[in-house]
C-alpha cells in the first residue's frame, strides 16, 4: 500500500501458482516462466482483471478478450500476478501529466524512498519514471514487469528503480489488446473497441 505498484492484484495469483506447482511436480513444465509471477502494465488486456489504462472512464472495465501478449505469457506459464501503475493512458492523451500519476490509482511511490515530495501535491520525492510501473519489480513483488513504451516509459522507470529494461523493436510483440495507441496496423485493434 505504501508504495502504490499495484493498480490490480490477481486474486486467483495463488490458485494459479498452485496449479502450476501440480504440472510442474507431474513433469509437464510449459517453459522458462512456468510459474513466474509477471505484472502487467494496466493498458494490457486481461479477462480476470480490470484493464483500465488509469483512467476514471475504465474503471472497473474487464476487457472480453485478452491481449495476445498476456495469452502468451499465460501459455508460458506465467502467473499474471497485478496490473501496475501508469501515466494514465500511457500519457497519451494530456500534455503535462505528472509523470507515473493516474486519477484511477494516484502516484507510485518509489521503493529507495517512498516519501511524498514536500511540495504536498502527493508526488513522491524520488521519481519512479515514465508510466510501466517498475516499482513493484524493484520492491521484489514480481520477478518482471512488462511494459509499453509511448515516450520512456520503458526505460525511464528502468533507470529511476535501478532495473535492467528490454526494449524489443515496434511489431516483434503484438500490440492486440493493448490500449490506447498502440493497435497492429493489419488486425482490428482495442481503439476499435472504445467509443473516445
């Protein structure tokens, strides 16, 4: 609570967990992330969770499909474990938004020093950079955030949490189901979904 990672936790993370131990103990083991607990940033659909890209006009939104980036890492065997804070809309759609601030969740607070700035205008005194939620994984809450990156919001919140990022090139992972720029160019994509 106090560092504010989280947007979303998984309340079946531990049923999930548990099945996958019963493969993995049975000898069926998916891949290298059978039972790895991953969060999400919350612009990525999920079927179990809401996907609310931070903002008040999603909230509560369970997406019907799930982004193909989440079934992938679900048939990998990764436990979905939270969707993380984010730049509402991946600071898409406002000029000037703080930084790692949504109206859905407030700030993340940056695990060396969660301290609020004095300034009293709720941001934390050290930066937790752009809006892929690195501070849970820098708190050991996760073993791997994944991301999107709209302007640094890969990168930056790798540098201010003391993370290693990976940046893949744009069309490697499949932008189907992540909202709100980023829907492949040749598949129908979230943006079709919402009415803006």
């Amino acid at each position: 609570g106090q560092l504010r990672a989280a947007i979303t936790v998984n309340p079946k993370a531990l049923a999930e967990a548990d099945a996958l131990d019963r493969e993995r103990a049975a000898g069926r083991v998916r891949g290298p992330l059978h039972g790895i607990p991953i969060a999400l940033k919350d612009n990525i659909h999920t079927t179990d969770m809401p996907t609310t890209g931070g903002a008040l006009a999603f909230a509560g939104f369970v997406p019907s499909y799930e982004a193909t980036l989440t079934a992938n890492l679900r048939a990998a065997g990764a436990v979905i474990i939270a969707k993380t804070g984010l730049t509402e809309l991946a600071n898409y759609v406002a000029a000037g938004m703080p930084t790692n601030y949504n109206a859905v969740h407030g700030y993340g607070m940056n695990p060396y020093d969660p301290r609020r700035d004095p300034r009293g205008d709720g941001r934390p005194i050290l930066q937790t950079g752009g809006s892929s939620s690195g501070v849970g994984t820098a708190a050991n809450f996760w073993a791997g955030n994944v991301g999107t990156e709209t302007s640094g919001s890969i990168l930056s919140p790798a540098n201010q949490n003391m993370l290693a990022a990976v940046k893949p090139t744009v069309g490697r992972i499949s932008r189907y189901g992540v909202i709100p720029i980023t829907a492949d160019q040749d598949t129908p994509g979230p943006m079709a979904k919402y009415v803006w």
